[in-house]
C-alpha cells in the first residue's frame, strides 16, 4: 500500500500508528496440532520448519459436521478437529506440501494450517483455501457470507473428495449460499488453470484408497473438473467431483496405491496454487 505523504507530521504519525494496530489484527493466527478421523493428535511427527514463515501453506478450511451417517461415533467437535474437515488430515497436508517444495521454487511450510471463517479476518491471509467431503458438510450462512467475500478479494478455493448425486446436491445448495448469483460450469481444457505449470489435458478420476476395486465411489463414476468464475475470468472455486485427489496425496507414497492418481493428483495441485498465487 502506498501511503500519501502529509505535510502535518502528527497525522502521519498518527495514521502509521493506526497502520500498525491494523496490521496487528490481521497477522495469520499461530500454527496448531488437531486430531483427525483418521489419525491421533501427534501420531505424524511435526517437521523442523513447522514454525517457519513462508509464501505458502497448506490451508485446510475448518467447518461444522453435516450429514454423516458414515462417520457416526468418530465425530467430534468441530472447533476442535475429529470432524469431516479432518479426512486424510494431516497427512495429505504434509505429503502434498512436501511436493510442492521439490517441484516449484515457492517457498513451502511443510505443515499444514487450518482456517476457521469464523475466526475474524484470518481467511484472508491465505491464498489458497482447501477442503474435502464437500458433499457432507454444514457450513453456517455466516461462513458462506465469509466465504464469498474471501473469493471476491482475490482468494481461491479448492474443493474436494465428493461422490454422486446427493453429495453433489448438498454442495450446490451450499454454494448457492456463497454466491447466489453464479453458477457452477465444467471448467474448459483451454482454461489457464490447467496449463499454468503442467498441461493437464488428460485428466482422469482419481480413485480414492478405499474404493480401488470398484473404482469409484456411490454413483460418481465420471470424474467432473469444475467451477465458479468472478467477473473478470478468474476462476475462485475449483471442484474435484467424483475425485478423490486428497487420497492421492494422503497415500502417494505407498505402493499399494497406484502412481497414476497420485501423480496426477499432485499436478492438478501445484496447478491451482500457482493459478491461485498468479490470478
């Protein structure tokens, strides 16, 4: 920001020092340890650099449970992670940001951080907003408003790891809380987003560990790359449908899982933090 010079010494004093108490109120909120659904609190120990200031981190978006039925008895509270928001975390967090550190020269923390919209203006100090099980979870209307104003400043959203007809309909009516006005449409090959670092043509369902011998999960067998555009042509919010790309990133460095999923799944990530860092 560029600030006018004023003759009057005192005012500009005083508007420095204002400045800074806003600055203040907006600094990004410390790095914090959650339990997930799928691993203790400390069962992944924490790397060196987890206090490391950087361009990047691996923002995961916290938020309340909706319908779950297949996670009955393994909810928690939502503020304090072992909810929806906490699948393949952290994990996938920690493998994909590991990724992103060997394949670009963004300067990465390897440790993830995870983002309440309730939670004053932190949202804002990251550009690149994640979250899985899209089709099952709760936002509040004071999350969605949030959201949307996010998005509209510049930010961009990734949504993820959602199957079929139902979960499908629960995400739609959840953005149409965001952005009332705009619609969801196939994302176009030609679109930057996918040639921004790697050129991502083909693309195909990325299968999820738990569905390998079906090889897709409920009705969702065509993978869908979807999205919604600002005015300007930007894509905001970038949709996996019918994809399971934190799998790909949770598991990418076992055997049993195969290499193609995950090798795409990696590339269409570095794809969206670039597109969301240059766009």
């Amino acid at each position: 920001m560029k600030w006018q010079v004023s003759a009057l010494v005192l005012i500009c004093a005083a508007a420095c020092v204002a400045a800074a108490h806003a600055l203040d109120r907006t600094l990004p909120h410390a790095f914090r340890e959650y339990p997930g659904i799928e691993y203790r609190l400390g069962s992944i120990p924490l790397p060196p650099d987890y206090q490391e200031k950087t361009e990047w981190a691996f923002a995961r978006l916290m938020y309340p449970g909706g319908w779950n039925d297949g996670y009955a008895g393994r909810e928690g509270e939502w503020h304090e992670g072992a909810c929806l928001w906490t699948q393949d975390f952290p994990r996938a967090d920690r493998h994909f940001s590991e990724a992103v550190k060997r394949l670009t020269r963004i300067s990465v923390r390897s440790v993830e951080q995870p983002v309440n919209l309730d939670d004053g203006d932190d949202v804002y100090n990251w550009p690149w907003l994640y979250a899985v099980q899209v089709g099952e979870w709760g936002i509040t209307d004071g999350q969605a408003k949030k959201l949307r104003d996010y998005l509209l400043r510049g930010g961009f959203f990734m949504a993820d790891d959602f199957h079929g007809t139902e979960e499908w309909q629960v995400f739609e009516a959840s953005m149409k809380r965001v952005f009332p006005d705009r619609t969801i449409v196939d994302i176009p090959d030609s679109d930057p987003i996918f040639h921004t670092v790697y050129d991502l043509d083909d693309r195909y369902q990325i299968v999820g560990a738990e569905h390998l011998a079906e090889g897709h999960k409920k009705d969702g067998f065509v993978a869908r790359w979807r999205g919604i555009y600002d005015d300007k042509g930007r894509v905001m919010v970038a949709i996996s449908f019918n994809s399971d790309i934190g799998d790909s990133w949770e598991w990418a460095d076992e055997p049993e899982y195969p290499e193609k999923y995950s090798a795409l799944g990696i590339r269409v990530g570095i794809n969206y933090i670039v597109y969301a860092m240059t766009h």
